[in-house]
C-alpha cells in the first residue's frame, strides 16, 4: 500500500508481471477484490502484448525530448501508451478532448477505472513531448492533436 489521505482513503499497487496496478479504496478494502479481479483479467488479456512490446524497444514511437513515450510500467506510462497506439493514430484527438472523456475512453478500452490525475498527467507530457496541443482554461482543459 502506498499510503492513505486524511479521509482514510489507501492507495493500493499491485505488480504483476512487471506491470503496476495502482487504485483507490478504503480503510476496509473495500474494493480490493473487485479490483484485482479487475487486474487479473487485464494481465490475461494483454500480458503477451505487454511483453511483445516491451521486448522491441524501437517500437514505441519517439517525439522531441520525450523518450520511449508509454515504455514504463507505471499507470501514467500505460495510459500514455495506450493513448499513442490506439487513440491518436485512431484520430481520437481531433475535436478537443477533456480528461474526463479520455479517461473514459481508456476505461472502456481498457475495463478497469483510472485515476483522473494520471489520465490528465499522462495528457501533459504528451502536451510538453508536442504530440497535443491543450487549450482553455484551468478546470476547462481540452486537448488537440498537433498536426
């Protein structure tokens, strides 16, 4: 466990495989069983293509000072991979997307909940790497696929 807030809300990490799992629960674990059901079934389902690509290191595109952008095995660089080889190839980004709308994407893609400050992490660093373009306000982001 990675630590707990005020509100006795706990932080759990799950590795498997070399991937990490991190989501939210309570004092009781409320949640736990659902959410490694939830993980185990994502590591069955994709475990040979997390270690297809984690095998070709030259696979994962490059972008200025980014480096082997979705390469890691944190929750921000799978969001940030799934969103550089499925959702901007896929033209996802061409109307402006809030994080809200992406992480919804990547939950149904994906069947399983994110937390919306890695979603909106994962989206800046694309941003920064010059892969998107975010405009509005803060509270209001929405962000654009540079062409």
């Amino acid at each position: 466990m990675e630590g707990s807030d005020s509100n006795g809300r706990i932080t759990v990490s799950v590795t498997i495989g070399g991937l990490t799992f991190t989501f939210p629960t309570d004092i009781h674990g409320s949640n736990v069983k659902p959410m490694l059901t939830a993980v185990r079934r994502i590591a069955s389902k994709y475990g040979n293509e997390v270690k297809q690509t984690s095998k070709r290191v030259g696979s994962v595109p490059r972008w200025k000072d980014e480096k082997n952008v979705g390469r890691g095995t944190g929750e921000t660089s799978l969001i940030k991979g799934e969103l550089v080889r499925k959702l901007i190839p896929e033209g996802f980004f061409k109307n402006g997307r809030q994080t809200g709308e992406v992480k919804s994407e990547l939950e149904k893609i994906l069947g399983v909940r994110l937390l919306s400050r890695k979603v909106s992490q994962a989206l800046g660093e694309l941003r920064d790497a010059g892969v998107l373009s975010r405009v509005g306000g803060k509270g209001n982001f929405s962000y654009i696929q540079r062409s």
